[in-house]
C-alpha cells in the first residue's frame, strides 16, 4: 500500500511541472524548444528526472541571456502563483484519493474477516420453504380466512335477536346486583360503592352464591382481617416501644458522653413546670392508683359525655383547635376513656403521657400519626373480647392561645347495641360514665345533637341523676347549622334556656363543629362557626340568646374559668384527705414490718434481677471435675438403655461378638449418639443451675418473696435455651474417631474398664431382680414377717420359674430363646402339676429370667478378666478368657469421657454465655410487663409497700401544685 502511493505521488509532481512550463512558453517561443526538449525521454531513472526538472527550474530563473531579457514581465508571475496553486490542489487531491483507497482496501479485508466468523445459516433454506412456496402458502391462509369469513355471515334478524338478549341479560343481572345490595345492606354490612366491592359482588351473583354462604365468608374474611390488624397493631407497639426505649438510652448515652467530655460534675436543672402540667401528672398518678375505682377520687376534671356521634370528639378537638382523634362513619370510635391536658406554649404540639415523641399539629403527616397512634391505643386497651375500658390514654396538648384546663372524653352512651359488640357494653359506657360524673368536683360537658330530636336523648337522663342541681354541668349544644334547617326555632330557644329538659345546667352553649367534611381543618370550621353565628337569623330574633352563649371560644374559656374555680376550692381537702391515708398506710406498715423499708414491686424487681445475673455468674465459676462428674452421670443416663438392649446384650447373643459390636457402634455413632450426647449436656447445665437456685434459699439473707418470680425467669430461659447446632457434628466426628481404638493402652484403664462393666451390670441386675419380684411375689421371710400372700398369677409364675432355671442350669450357655421342644416339655411338666399355661405366657416369664442368668455370667466374666489385662495384652482377641465386654464397655466409657469434656468447654467458652443472654432477655420483658410483676411479686408486703408508695407520691404531688397555686394568686 505504502509503495503505490510512493508512486502515485511521484507521476503527479511530474505531471505537474510539465504543465507549468507549457504556460511559461505561450508567450515566449524561446521556451517552446526548452518544453520539447523536456518531452523528449532522457533516461528510465529516477535520477534523471530529478536532473531535468533541476535544469528546467534553472533555465526559466536564469531568462534568455541572447535576446537580452533579465526580468519577466508581471503577468508571468501571476501565472507562476497559478501554477504552484494548482500544483498544490493536484498534490492534495491524490493524497486524499491515495487514503480513500487504502481505507477501502482494509474495509474489505475487515468485512471479509467478519464473514468468515459468522455460523453457517444455511441449515434454514433447508427449513423454511422457498419464495414460490412461501408465497403460495401466504395466498392460501388468505383465501381460507374469506371463506370463514363469508361462512360465518350472520342473519340480520339472528343480529338483531341477539342484541335483545344481550340487553335482557345486562338487565337481569343489574336486578340481581340490586338484590345482592339491598341484601346486604338489610344484613347490617356496610358497602361502599367501590370498583373491588362491585367486582365481589358481581361474582357472588354470577355464582349463585346464597345470602347464608355469604354471610358466612363475609363473617369469616371479617374475622381474618380483625385477627390481622390486632396482630399488626400489637406489633407495631412492641417496635413503638422498642422505638422509644432506644431513644431513652441514646438520651442517656449523650448525656453520660456530654459529662465525661467536660469532666465536670453536672448537676441536672429543674425545669419549672406549669400549673396545668403539674396538677394532670397528679390525675396520672391517680389514673394509675385506682384503676378499679376503688378509691374516692375527687379532684376536678372537665368530663365530655354525650350520646354516641353527638359530636363530643368534635367539641374537644375545637376546643384544643386541632383534628386530633380517629373518625368513623357511625361507628364507635372513643373506646377507652381520653384524658387530654390543654395547656399554652409557643408551638402546637401534642404527646402522650408514655411517649418521648411530639407531634406537630401544624404538620398534616404528624396528625395522620396521632391519629392513628390514638386508635392503636384504644384498640390495644381493649382485651378479653370486651367493647370498651377503662384504661386512661393520657395526653398533652400545647400551643398559643390554648385554655388551661384537663378534659376526659368518654365513649358515647349508646341505646341499642349492635352484633359485633359484648353483651356488656352499654351496661359498661353506663357505669365508667356515672363513675366519672359522681365525682362532685367534676364538670360535667352536656353534649346535645342538635340535628336529632330532644327526646332521643340518653343522656341526660345521666346527668341529671348524678346532678340534679346543675350546679357542675354545662349544657352544649351541637351541629345548630343543620338544626336551623330542621327543627323548629322556638324549641331551640327553649333548649338553650334551659325551659325544655328538667336538666339543670350553669351555662348553655350552641356550637357548630364543622360541615360534615373530613378534611376541613380546624380554622376553616371555626371560620364557618363565626359566619353562621354572624348571619343566623336563629340567634339574633327577639336577642333570646347572648352573644356569650355561642362559639367554640366562648365555651372554651367558661369551661377554664369553672374549671380553676373549681381546682382552687377543692384542692386543699383532698390534699388533707390524701394525708390521712398516708398516714394510715404507714402506721400499718411499721406495725407488720418493722426492719423492713417499704420497696415497690419495681425495687424488688431489680434486687431479683441481680440475684439471678450473681448466680448465672457462679453457674461459670463450676469447677471442671464437678462438670465432667455431673456431665458423664448424665450421658451414661440417656445411653444405658441403648448400649444395653440395642448393642450388649444382642452383640451377646450372636455368634461374632465384636463385629456385631463395630455395626452397632459406628451406626449410633454417626445417627443418634451426637444428639442424645447434646441433650445430655443441656440437661446437666439445667439441673446444676437449679441446684445453684436451690442452694441460694439456703443461705441466711434469702427472701423468699423473690422465689416465684427466680424460677418463672429460670424455667423460662431454659425453655428458650437450645443447644448450637454445630455442637452435635463436632460431637460426631470427635465419637467416630473415638470409637475406632480397641485397643485398651494400660493396665489403670483395664480395671476402671472392669469397674465400670461391673457397676452397670449391676444397676442392670438390680432392675431385673425388682422385675422378677413384681412377677413372682415376696419372698418366703418377707411373705411372713409382713404378711403377704401370693397370687394366683404369682404361685403360676414361680411354677414357670422353677422349670425354667432347671433348662438353664443343665445349659449354663443357653440361647435367648426357648426351642420348640423346650416349650412343650415346660408346658407338659407344668400340667402334671395341675398348672396349665401357654407358650406366650411361658416365654413372657422366660424373658426375665434369662436376663438374671445373663447378667450374673457377665458379672462373673468381669471378675475373671480383672487379672487378665497382660493375658490380653499378649493374646489380644485369641485370649482364653474371653474379655470382649470389658474392651466394648472400655470404649463406651472413652466416648463417655471425651464426650463429656468436650460438652464441659462448650458449656463454659459458649452455652453458660448464652444461657446468660437467654436470662437477661427474659428479665428485660418481665420488667415491661406490668401484669407480670404483679402476678410474681405478691403478697401483703409488695401490696402494702406498692400502695404506701403511690400515696406517698400523689400526696407531695398535690402539695407542690398547691404551693404554686398559691404564688400565682
């Protein structure tokens, strides 16, 4: 490539100088000759071209020196400037040509290259059929689809009857979804018209499914779905507590960092509470003291009762001028009584009594929240298949503008109850809200539906009863805008001066709560409040009612003015009342227990705890022979029975003892011998830390208070403890390789082997021998010394017997089991006696009897190999006393031992640390479960000393809140 565009370059250059010497010669004829003689050829070499063009070049700037000329004439040079343009364009237009080709030639080779590297296709002209084919196939699909076309023509009349049917059917099955709605609707099941419900509904009738088979999976699914929402609310408050609990030691952590940052001491400053925040954390205290309303509670709160869907829920949420509670359409909502704290501050914040959060009330995410943390709430109080309770869900509401005051919204008084309630629910909304209203220092808010007829009323039948005088209740009358629309105006005006209900009141108040819309916020209702009230024409006839009577504002600040009147005339007494019984409770307490200091059921908790954690503590500081003492007894424990009945004694039975025995043992080795070997180990670390329980009541400073709630925390951590599961395949191969030595390695071994034969022999023996004793009767001696007699069974029994060991001792080397000859020889012998059995029964009494024949011979094979170790040593298997037991129960007991030290460094390196864990954890649940405690940590002590505390705290809470009171006045 590179050598043709050498060349090529070459002829172009010159190309070119001959045509610029025949411009040079137009005008001068004297270069017309030097032009011929360029033509004429001077030589086939490159050199002599070079010399020519040098020569030429030469002669044209040199001139004609015979004719005299030194100097071309100006339009000469322009002609030069044209030559070497165009010399230069022709040089650029053969480089460019010479690298178009050189490109394409490597393009070419390139494409070929990839040619070469593609998969041959030509398989599918085999395939696919070819174009005449293909196109004959393509006309034939088209000339099928117009006959089908033309078959398939339908009839107008066939057209038009179908269409009718089609619209007969929409028709019919449209009045079977109105049945199926109405159906429902009749069934008390609420329906919303959504595209999911119209689908569900669609299929029941198009199934033909009855109205019993729907109501029955509508009950089911219903079902499910509860059971899923309890489950999800009870999991999200496990991880809101959870949530809550980190936050409180990340707190604490900071602060901790915070001081040893400094190195300071630091003293923590006491925030100045207000009025309002002190006096609700004493109705906190109260809430929690007397949750069974045993106890005469008499401080004020404002208490908001009405009947169901009154708008009482509305009322507060204007009044503490935020949406802070769940809705419903029609359905009971307020489940629990709301104790709410209005209080004033810079922000619009809200937070529970048990919550570090803060909702922004401004912020509509953060009400979305409290909402639906308030109906988790209410939900979560609700247990035992029960409708409502008595639980207080406390909270705090601060913000600009807010009355101090502490409100408690109740559920609603309802008149009918409805399936999916308790059979006690109205009987139970009826004594909470008479509770509340009893209270004579409590302000009783009437809430009265103003859209619904008075008569309808249920409750102020209440609140009449619990204050006829009406010297503690305001009357508040709600949803006036629509009652405007309906009701008469006299009635109303009646109603709002107290003419129309013989219930008596301090201040009546119409209020409107809204325009039946969800999403309207606070100031937009409040707005709408003032607007009516402005241009009603209701509350301006006549002048009946004052301006003071209506507004949420209006109601808001007579309900805090009655309400501090009313804490400033009652406090005093109960502050005095609280006294007394502190005083009471203490005198009780020094004369039951006089060198005891009175420690709540949360101190006595916590001493527990540490007395557990001490003794999880010594359970490590075990020494290692009493673990490997008490974790062999445990294993020789749960494998006797099988080394006995499922390798020993059928090993014995066969003719090759020790192959029989290498079977047996290999097959334990690799299934079952690794896990009983765990559950040995886990049961020995149970039994000694129980022990270490029970040896702790022994020692001189024990409480026994403490012994309930110790073992409920220890039998539920060793319920939770399991084993690691890597132990049992490390077990595995550490038995395999044990139990691959036979031979015994020294003389100590040999007799701690014959030992140890002997003793399970033995403990076997014994067993048997107490078998026996239950099968043949007492003794001759013991028959007479405690007068006892044979049974029937028994006297055959020993006729059995004694037949059966005059087989055995004319064969001391007798199989297990009887020949057929033996058994009928037994069975004639015995019917010469009179004693007539069959051969089961004669078998049955064979089974114990060899065992005893058995064992005594193993028993005395073991005396004989005691002194046999150099005999075995020297003749191994060929010894003449045969020793097979002794080495099988010497490698049983080497697996024992090397078992039982490798579950010792498992117990202390792992499983005493998790055991620890396992306790710590249960601890920190029993401590969040109050019903817990106070199942454990009982008694008269815990009672007296839990209820001395409490008073303790109520009553210098109360005068605290009144030494403030007192620097306000």
């Amino acid at each position: 490539m590179l050598r043709i565009y050498q060349n090529t370059y070459r002829r172009t250059a010159r190309k070119a100088v001959v045509y610029s010497t025949k411009v040079a010669c137009c005008n001068h004829s004297t270069l017309c000759s030097i032009t011929s003689h360029q033509r004429r050829p001077q030589g086939n070499g490159s050199s002599n071209s070079n010399g020519n063009h040098q020569r030429h070049e030469e002669f044209l700037l040199a001139g004609n020196p015979a004719r005299g000329w030194q100097m071309p004439p100006p339009s000469r040079g322009y002609g030069m400037l044209v030559v070497r343009i165009l010399r230069g364009a022709l040089k650029l237009r053969y480089i460019v040509l010479g690298g178009a080709i050189g490109g394409g030639v490597s393009l070419s080779k390139k494409y070929e290259d990839w040619k070469d590297g593609l998969p041959d296709f030509k398989w599918l002209e085999d395939a696919m059929p070819q174009g005449e084919r293909w196109s004959q196939f393509s006309r034939n699909l088209i000339e099928v689809g117009s006959l089908v076309k033309n078959a398939i023509d339908v009839d107008p009349k066939l057209k038009q009857l179908g269409e009718d049917k089609l619209s007969e059917w929409r028709s019919w099955f449209d009045s079977r979804l109105d049945d199926a709605i109405e159906a429902a609707d009749y069934q008390g099941v609420q329906i919303v018209e959504t595209k999911d419900d119209l689908k569900a509904k669609t299929t029941v009738a198009a199934l033909g499914i009855t109205s019993d088979e729907s109501r029955k999976k509508y009950e089911k699914l219903q079902s499910q779905v509860e059971t899923l929402q309890t489950e999800i609310m009870n999991v999200q408050i496990k991880y809101q507590k959870e949530l809550e609990k980190m936050e409180k030691e990340n707190r604490e952590l900071r602060q901790q960092y915070l001081i040893l940052k400094t190195n300071k001491k630091t003293t923590a400053k006491k925030i100045k509470k207000s009025l309002i925040d002190m006096y609700s954390e004493v109705l906190d205290e109260l809430s929690g003291y007397d949750t069974g309303y045993t106890m005469a509670d008499h401080l004020p709160r404002v208490v908001v009762v009405g009947d169901q869907s009154s708008g009482k829920t509305s009322v507060l949420e204007s009044i503490a001028k935020a949406r802070i509670f769940p809705r419903g359409s029609g359905e009971m909502m307020t489940r629990a009584p709301v104790k709410v704290t209005l209080a004033e501050g810079p922000y619009h914040v809200a937070q529970f009594r048990d919550s570090d959060r803060e909702y922004d009330l401004t912020k509509e995410s953060d009400l979305q929240d409290l909402r639906r943390d308030v109906e988790y709430r209410m939900k979560a109080s609700v247990r035992g298949g029960k409708t409502v309770s008595n639980e207080v869900i406390a909270m705090t509401v601060k913000g600009p503008g807010l009355q101090r005051m502490v409100l408690v919204d109740l559920p609603g008084i309802i008149s009918t109850m409805t399936v999916d309630m308790a059979s006690d629910t109205k009987d139970s909304i009826h004594q909470m809200t008479k509770h509340y209203m009893s209270n004579p220092n409590a302000i009783i808010l009437c809430i009265q539906d103003g859209s619904v007829d008075a008569e309808r009323s249920n409750v102020t039948d209440l609140v009449m009863q619990c204050d006829p005088l009406g010297r503690r209740t305001i009357f508040v009358l709600t949803k006036v805008d629509l009652a405007e629309e309906l009701a008469d105006p006299d009635r109303i005006r009646k109603i709002l001066s107290g003419k129309l209900f013989p219930m008596k009141a301090l201040g009546y108040y119409a209020v409107v709560t809204g325009r039946g819309r969800k999403d309207d916020s606070i100031d937009a209702i409040r707005q709408y409040e003032e607007d009516f009230f402005k241009n009603s024409k209701l509350f301006h006839r006549r002048g009946v009612i004052m301006p003071h009577q209506v507004t949420s504002r209006n109601l808001s600040l007579a309900v805090s003015d009655r309400f501090w009147k009313m804490v400033r005339e009652t406090i005093e007494q109960q502050a005095d009342a609280f006294k007394a019984t502190r005083f009471n409770l203490e005198t009780e307490w020094k004369n039951n227990f006089p060198r005891l200091r009175e420690s709540g059921r949360d101190e006595l908790f916590d001493k527990a705890k540490g007395e557990i954690l001490d003794e999880v503590v010594t359970l490590s500081q075990i020494s290692a022979k009493k673990w490997d003492d008490a974790l062999n007894t445990k294993l020789w424990e749960k494998l006797s029975n099988y080394v006995f009945e499922t390798i020993y004694l059928p090993a014995a039975q066969s003719d090759s003892f020790n192959t029989m025995v290498d079977i047996k043992l290999r097959q334990w080795a690799e299934q079952a011998l690794p896990a009983k070997s765990v559950e040995a180990g886990w049961e020995a670390l149970q039994m000694e830390f129980i022990s270490l329980m029970e040896r702790s009541k022994k020692t001189q400073d024990h409480d026994g208070i403490f012994d309930q709630l110790k073992a409920a925390v220890v039998d539920e951590a060793i319920r939770r403890h399991s084993w690691e599961d890597k132990a049992i395949d490390m077990l595995r191969v550490i038995q395999l390789n044990t139990l691959e030595d036979r031979f015994v390695h020294d003389k100590q071994e040999w007799d701690s082997a014959v030992k140890f034969l002997e003793t399970s022999v033995n403990a076997k023996l014994v067993q048997t021998e107490e078998t026996l004793g239950q099968m043949f009767g007492p003794g001759q001696l013991r028959r007479f010394t405690h007068w006892q007699y044979l049974t029937q069974d028994q006297q055959k029994r020993r006729s059995v017997k004694n037949e059966l060991d005059k087989i055995l001792k004319n064969d001391t080397k007798h199989l297990p089991t009887l020949t057929h000859d033996e058994l009928t020889t037994v069975r004639k012998n015995l019917q010469r006696d009179n004693v007539d059995v069959d051969t089961d029964y004669i078998r049955q009494t064979w089974f114990p009897v060899y065992r005893k024949h058995f064992l005594q011979q193993a028993l005395q094979r073991a005396k004989d190999c005691r002194k046999a170790y150099y005999l075995y040593t020297q003749q191994g298997a060929e010894c003449e006393i045969s020793c097979s037991d002794v080495v099988l129960f010497w490698r049983i007991q080497q697996v024992i031992k090397i078992t039982g030290n490798a579950l010792r460094q498992q117990v202390i390196n792992r499983e005493a640390r998790r055991l620890d864990k396992e306790i710590k954890a249960v601890l920190d649940e029993f401590s969040d479960d109050e019903e817990k405690k106070g199942y454990l940590l009982t008694g008269k002590r815990v009672l007296l000393a839990e209820e001395l505390i409490k008073v303790r705290q109520i009553q210098e809470k109360l005068e605290e809140f009144i030494n403030s009171l007192n620097q306000e006045k």
